[in-house]
C-alpha cells in the first residue's frame, strides 16, 4: 500500500473521528444525565483519543517498533472499551423502555 493511500485513509479517519465528536456533542446536550449520561461522557472521551490516534498516523513510520505496539495495543483497548461501553448503553436503553 503507498503512503498517499495509506495517508488518505489517515485522513478520512480523523474527518470521521471530527464528525462523531461534534455528533456527540450536540447528542450529549440533548440528555439528561442519569445512566446514559454518565456514559456518554466516556464515549466522547473515548472518541477524542481515538481521533488522536488517527493523527499520529503519519508519525507511525518513525517510531520504533515497540513504541508503535504499544500505541496500537492501547488504541486496541480504548477499541474494546468502546464497545464494551456502547453495548451496555443499548442494553440499559432497551431495558429501560422494556419496563
């Protein structure tokens, strides 16, 4: 793959992160706390630092090999987190309205 594909992806990654942050932003002023609340303050977190890992894509090639592990191992984690935190979000959501 050349490094102009490889940067476009890059870039289309971080307008996609960009995207989602302003869309959680407006979604979190629309709520009202409780459960979804509190969790949604985790998913913004969670969306910035991935939109930061997405920038330091050009950097990639200058980085040690074990730096560069460690970076992706930990945007593996937040990864999992995301998920993790979005499916007990849909869960408490749909037992909510269950009740």
């Amino acid at each position: 793959m050349s490094f102009d594909l490889i940067g476009l992806v890059g870039l289309a990654a971080v307008i996609v992160m960009l995207v989602n942050l302003v869309m959680a932003i407006v979604l979190k002023s629309q709520l009202s706390g409780g459960m979804v609340g509190k969790r949604w303050n985790i998913l913004i977190v969670l969306v910035v630092m991935f939109m930061a890992g997405y920038l330091i894509l050009p950097f990639l090639n200058r980085m040690p090999i074990e730096t560069l592990r460690a970076i992706v191992s930990f945007i593996f984690l937040g990864g999992a987190i995301y998920v993790l935190i979005t499916i007990r979000l849909i869960y408490g959501i749909i037992r909510e309205l269950s009740s």
